[in-house]
C-alpha cells in the first residue's frame, strides 16, 4: 500500500469497519442455521458457515485494483481480509458445541442427547 492510499483508507476506515462488521456477523449465520434446519449435521453445518462467512479478500483487492482500476475499490476488502478472521473465530467458538446442543439448541446428531 503506497501513502497515497493511507488517505482515503484513514479517512474512511470507521464506515469501512461498521460494514465490514456487520457483514462478517450476517454471512456465517445463514450458512449455520440454515443447514440445521434441514437436519444437516452440526459439523457440516458449521463447515458451511465458515465457507459463507469467510471470502477471499485478497482475490476482491486484485480485482478492484487490476480489472475495475480503483484503489478505493479494495479498501473494504482490505479491511475485511484483516477483521473477517477475529469476528469468524469470534462466531466459531460459540457454535462449535460440547454439550450435545449448538449454540441455537438444537441437539448436535454427534451426541448421544440428539437421539432422545
């Protein structure tokens, strides 16, 4: 990143980090829930939110700077690509369960409780 681009990164990086914010809290949840309420198991469940909830920042930042030409353009990939991995393993730990219930009480179909 050149100085030129630390201009509009600072000027822009708290509605850069809002979006980014929201966007990493709304991607994975549809990835889990959605999987759970087919009966898909929580395992694949949770491999499904993570593939939903965590992009390829570094291909968008090549794209918006090579093909569409625009520095501006990657700035919110560039601060997606370092906030995606916190806030992931921010929503990871809680849907991860051990106690035969996922984080949305619905027993896991690894445990001995989603049986009764």
């Amino acid at each position: 990143m050149t100085p030129a681009n630390f201009r509009p990164l600072h000027e822009n990086f708290g509605q850069l980090s809002l979006n980014t914010v929201v966007f990493c809290l709304c991607s994975p949840a549809p990835g889990y829930l959605l999987p759970r309420t087919l009966a898909v198991s929580r395992s694949q469940s949770v491999a499904s939110s993570f593939e939903i909830g965590i992009h390829n920042a570094t291909l968008a930042i090549v794209i918006a700077q090579t093909v569409i030409g625009s520095v501006e353009m990657s700035l919110p990939a560039g601060v997606y690509g370092v906030l995606m991995y916190f806030l992931a393993a921010g929503f990871g730990f809680p849907i991860r369960g051990r106690s035969g219930r996922d984080a949305a009480g619905i027993p896991t179909s690894e445990s001995p409780s989603a049986s009764s």
